[in-house]
C-alpha cells in the first residue's frame, strides 16, 4: 500500500496552496504522488461536486448534503484512491473524511454516529495515514477564500462560504477536537504564517514520516523509478484543485 495524506481546514485556511507545493515538494523528491480533491476528484464525483457547492442550491436539506457528500466519496475511493495507493503511489487529497465529521455533525447538527457509519460505508474503511490540519481563524479563512472567488473565473462554488460565520467557528472546533482525539494521525499547522513558512514545516513532517514507512517497507513501492501512474482525467482534476 501507499500513503495516504489528507488536508483539512475551514474554508480559506490554505489547503489548497499547501496541498500544491507539497505535491511538487514530493515529485521533486523523487516520489510518485497523486493529488486529488473532495467533493469530486473523478467524473462522477465531479458532478456531485457541482451540487454541493452550488450556491443557487440554498433549500438543500443537511441529509441530502451528507449522503451526496457519502455518494461522491464511495466513488472516488473505489475509482481513484484505492487503486492509487494499492499501486503503491503517495495520495493528496484535498478534504475527505475528516471533513464531514466537522461540517456536517458540528456544523449542522446531525449525529456523530450516522456520518461514522457513512464514512466508514462510504471509505471502504480506508483512514488517511497522515491529517494535516491548517488551523485557522474561521472570519480569517472566509475572508480569503471570498477574495479569492472575487478573483477567479468559473463557477462560483461558494454554497458553504455564504453560512454564518458562527457555523464555521463550530467547524473550526470540530476539526481541533479530531485532532486532539487522535494526536499521532493528525499534524496541526497554524495559518498564521506565511505560505513558504507553512509549506516548510508540512514537507519536513510529511518526509520524516514517508522515509519512516520507507525503511520500514520491504517491498520499496516509493521506488523513484514506478511508472507515473495518474491517468489524464486525474490530471485535469488535479489542475482544477481549487
Ligand atoms: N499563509 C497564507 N497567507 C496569506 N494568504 C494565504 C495563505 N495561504 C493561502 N492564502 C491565500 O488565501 C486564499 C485561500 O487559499 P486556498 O484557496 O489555498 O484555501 P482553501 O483552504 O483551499 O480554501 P477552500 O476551503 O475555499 O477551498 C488564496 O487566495 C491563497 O492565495
Ligand atoms: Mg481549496
């Protein structure tokens, strides 16, 4: 198996930008990644994705949002990432488990253990390996993702940007009771620096944990010279990473 890496954090906080440069980090070191998102990272999910982020979609109920979240993930985990760490590669994904715990059962209410079992259901039982989570004040974060939506072109994938800031304070302290439950899976890096100092500090931990698996793996499946093995639909999702 490979590696699974997850990036969590409240809308803004960076996770896109650190999700980046790790992956050129990493392929510049030698290593076979590949960099995917959530909601999305295959066809089928792509189009859930459009659903879910669509702002227009203001009557969505907060179950039909976990299952459609449930349904694009059981796709993405059976089509893209099991094959992918089953080959041995290095897997980003930005967002996905973590995240519903956080959005939908503190954010919205619904009980923890329905989103478990969904997860649990929807993954296969897939856990990532490594969590990283950029903490970050949630008035902060949506500052920077607005100015960042002013700035883009496309579609305007704001649904959860437009909840009340209270709903993001509760997300933000989902996601640092998560990581507080489970200290060894989970590297917490404040947003407060800059992005170089943040990418820094991320890389260091990530290849201190890699070269760990490394020497602890007979079977050398971070070897350098595996083919590349992401196909050119996960390219063009990894270039559409936002
Ligand atoms: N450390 C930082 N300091 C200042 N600005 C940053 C920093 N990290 C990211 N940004 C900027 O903040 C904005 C949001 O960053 P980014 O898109 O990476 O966040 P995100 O967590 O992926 O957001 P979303 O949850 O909406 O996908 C971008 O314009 C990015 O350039
Ligand atoms: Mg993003």
């Amino acid at each position: 198996m490979g590696f699974f890496i997850t990036f969590e954090g409240v809308e803004g906080c960076g996770k896109t930008t650190q999700i980046r440069q790790l992956y050129d980090r990493l392929t510049k070191s030698g290593y076979r990644v590949m960099l995917t998102r959530e909601p999305g990272g295959c066809l089928i999910a792509d189009k859930i994705r459009s659903i879910l982020l669509d702002a227009e979609n203001k009557g969505m109920q907060s179950l039909t949002e976990l299952l459609l979240y449930a349904a694009a993930r059981a796709q993405h985990v059976a089509e893209v990432i099991m094959p992918a760490l089953a080959s041995g590669a290095v897997v980003l994904c930005d967002r996905f488990s973590d995240a519903t715990i956080a959005y939908q059962h503190n954010g919205r209410g619904i009980e923890r253990t329905t989103i478990d079992d969904l997860n649990t259901l929807a993954c296969q039982s897939l856990r990532p390996d490594l969590t990283v989570l950029i903490d970050c004040d949630a008035a902060l974060g949506l500052a920077r993702a607005k100015s960042r939506i002013e700035a883009a072109s496309g579609p305007r994938e704001e649904r959860f940007e437009l909840e009340q800031l209270s709903f993001h304070q509760r997300v933000r302290d989902g996601y640092l009771q998560l990581a507080a439950a489970e200290p060894d899976r989970f590297l917490t890096v404040s947003a407060g620096g800059t992005i170089a100092e943040i990418s820094g500090v991320i890389a260091t931990q990530v290849l201190n944990r890699l070269t760990l698996k490394q020497a602890t793996c007979l079977t050398g499946m971070f070897s350098a010279k595996t083919p590349e093995i992401v196909s050119d639909t996960q390219k063009d999702t990894a270039r559409a990473v936002r």
